[in-house]
C-alpha cells in the first residue's frame, strides 16, 4: 500500500506558481488576504481549506500534498495542520525560527501560528492533514488527555476547541523514529482519504484518534521532549466537557461548587 499511496501522491504535488494560485482561489472565498508582515513578506490567512485541484475542500477532516518546488508565503489557519514529510524532509520557517521536520515526523501547527515551507525538492513528499473544530467531540479528546502525563496533541486540540488564542505562535514536534505502527497508520488515512467508501469518514476520524494515542504513547515512553509554549489550563474546555457529560441533570449550583466558583 505504502508504494501505491506514494505513486498517487506523487501525481498530485507538481510545481506549482504562486500567483497562479491566488488567482484561482481568489474565485472560491476570502483566503488569500493580507493579514500582516514578516520581514517585509506578507502574511496571509489561510482560512479554508482546499484540495489538491485547488478546489473548495469543506470537510472537517482533509489531507492535501504540498507541491514540490515551490514558494509557499507566511501564512495563518484557524484550524490545526498536521504537516507529514513522506519522503526527504522539510523546513518550516516560523517568524523568529526555523523547524526541521525529518521524514515519518510530525509537525502540529497551532491555531493562528504563522509559518511557512521551504520549498520542497523535487523528489521530497509532504502531506498536510487539516483539523477543524467539529473534527472530533469533546468527549472523544477528553479520553486522549492523560492525566498523569500531559500530551500537547491534547493541549493542541483542547485549545482549538475552548481559546482561540492559544494556539498562536505554538507547534509541537513529534519524532516517530520510523515507528512501523504510527507509520502504517498515518498511510491508511491517507489512503482511505484518496479512496473513498462506505465509512470512509468514520474510519479516518477514528485512525486519527489512534494516531493520536500512538503518538502519546512514544512521547511517553522516550527521551525526546516535545516542544510547547506558555502552557495554560484549559478552564473553559473543563467546563464544556462537564456539561456535555451531565447536561440532563447538572445544575448551576452544583457546577459553581465543583469548579470553585462562589
């Protein structure tokens, strides 16, 4: 499978002109405006997402190949990107660093934070995977939080979900050492993304959460330190997740006296 998803993205990610690019998405929404500099380069807010065709992609839920050889500008999300070299590696340039992400690593971009690639070569693979709001419940990431060790892609998700500012200017870096099962994973999705079937959306979503318990998991058992800025809790996620779980009898009274509110 792992050759095949690679032979199809391989079709997918040509050079491709940045102009002709605002040209086309600028027929399909708001995305290409300016939000700011770095540098002197434009920032721009990337706020939907689109597919390989450059067409409008609304799902909760979508993969996208980078093309190789090509000017990617500073740009923002108001969604999650997980960013994946496939094949070679890939350099993210954020505005006061760069981050090298080696092949099989994951790279989680925060909600907000303003980066860009490097070019990619001609031979490299990089797939991104964006991740909105309405991706998964809280429920289903309140089981991802551990406890007892802290997990960013927790922290990353939480955010999204409960402050809209605390993703900006936050990554996390995931070194997978070529772990089989995460990798093997992360080519499922992709490739039941490219070939879609019944519960193709439902399968993908829940990989995903394997994804993330996997990753976990190896962060848990190394040495390797994830990186994280100016961590916070998440107050108001503990809140939504309190009534989502005892909507049918929770009172005000009883959710002030278990939160410490007088």
């Amino acid at each position: 499978m792992k050759d095949q998803v690679l032979s199809l993205l391989r079709k997918n990610n040509a050079p491709r002109d940045w102009e002709d690019v605002l040209a086309t998405v600028k027929k399909s929404g708001n995305l290409t405006k300016r939000v700011g500099k770095v540098n002197d380069e434009p920032i721009y807010r990337f706020f939907d997402t689109y597919s390989d065709d450059l067409t409008l992609n609304s799902s909760s839920i979508s993969i996208a190949v980078q093309p190789t050889e090509s000017f990617v500008p500073y740009h923002l999300h108001n969604y999650i990107e997980i960013m994946i070299p496939l094949v070679e590696d890939c350099t993210v340039v954020l505005e006061h660093s760069e981050v090298k992400v080696n092949q099989d690593d994951l790279i989680f971009m925060g909600n907000r934070t303003v980066h860009k690639v490097k070019p990619i070569s001609k031979n490299g693979i990089v797939v991104n995977i964006a991740l909105r709001s309405s991706a998964f419940s809280l429920n289903e990431l309140d089981y991802l939080k551990n406890k007892k060790n802290s997990s960013n892609i927790s922290n990353i998700l939480f955010s999204l979900l409960s402050d809209e500012e605390y993703g900006e200017g936050r990554y996390s870096l995931f070194k997978t050492n070529h772990d089989r099962k995460i990798t093997e994973l992360i080519y499922d999705v992709i490739d039941e993304y490219y070939h879609p079937d019944i519960q193709s959306d439902q399968l993908i979503r829940l990989e995903m959460l394997t994804l993330f318990s996997r990753l976990i998991r190896q962060t848990a058992n190394s040495e390797i330190k994830v990186k994280d800025y100016r961590k916070k809790n998440n107050n108001l996620l503990s809140l939504l997740l309190y009534i989502e779980k005892h909507y049918s009898h929770i009172t005000l009274q009883e959710m002030a006296k278990r939160f410490g509110f007088n």
